[in-house]
C-alpha cells in the first residue's frame, strides 16, 4: 500500500527519506511517466522523483485535473503545452 495522495492545496504529497512528506505543486509537474511497476514525476524545473507505483495510479489520482494521456506510458500536465503540431509535440 502506497501513501500518495493529493491534498487540499492541489499537491501530490508522497513519502520521502526518513518518514518525510515531499508536496508537489500540481502546477509544477510537466510530465509523469511510467516505468514498469514505477513511476518517475518530472517538474519544471528538471527535479524528478521516482514512485513505487504504476502510472495508472496516478490517471486515476488526476483523471479532474489539467493532466492528459498522450501515449501508454506518459501523462503530461495540459498547462504547460505551447504548441502542438502534425507528428510533433512540443512542452
């Protein structure tokens, strides 16, 4: 069982080191990729921290927010789209 939830605040608040919570503005998050039984959240400004759970999990932590599946393995974070164009996507 995992600890990951979201909060009042719009934050991800997930377990860190030493029984610490790390919160994760919503707002910050770019991209959530899964690995396997993995998950790696990406922020904006390059941190990146690694979950125990798979990326399904999170599609359904965040299904009412601003995230979107665009491929199997990625969710990415609507806000921060600038453009999209044919075969190409750019954040």
């Amino acid at each position: 069982m995992n600890n990951i939830c979201l909060n009042n605040q719009n934050q991800i608040e997930l377990p860190g080191p030493n029984d610490l919570i790390i919160n994760i503005d919503l707002s910050e998050v770019c991209r959530i990729n899964g690995m396997g039984p993995f998950t790696q959240i990406n922020l904006l400004d390059g941190r990146n921290y690694t979950c125990a759970v798979a990326l399904s999990f999170f599609e359904d932590l965040l299904h009412t927010h601003t995230f979107y599946k665009v491929h199997a393995s990625h969710l990415i974070n609507k806000v921060h789209v600038k453009r999209l164009s044919p075969g190409r996507k750019m954040l």
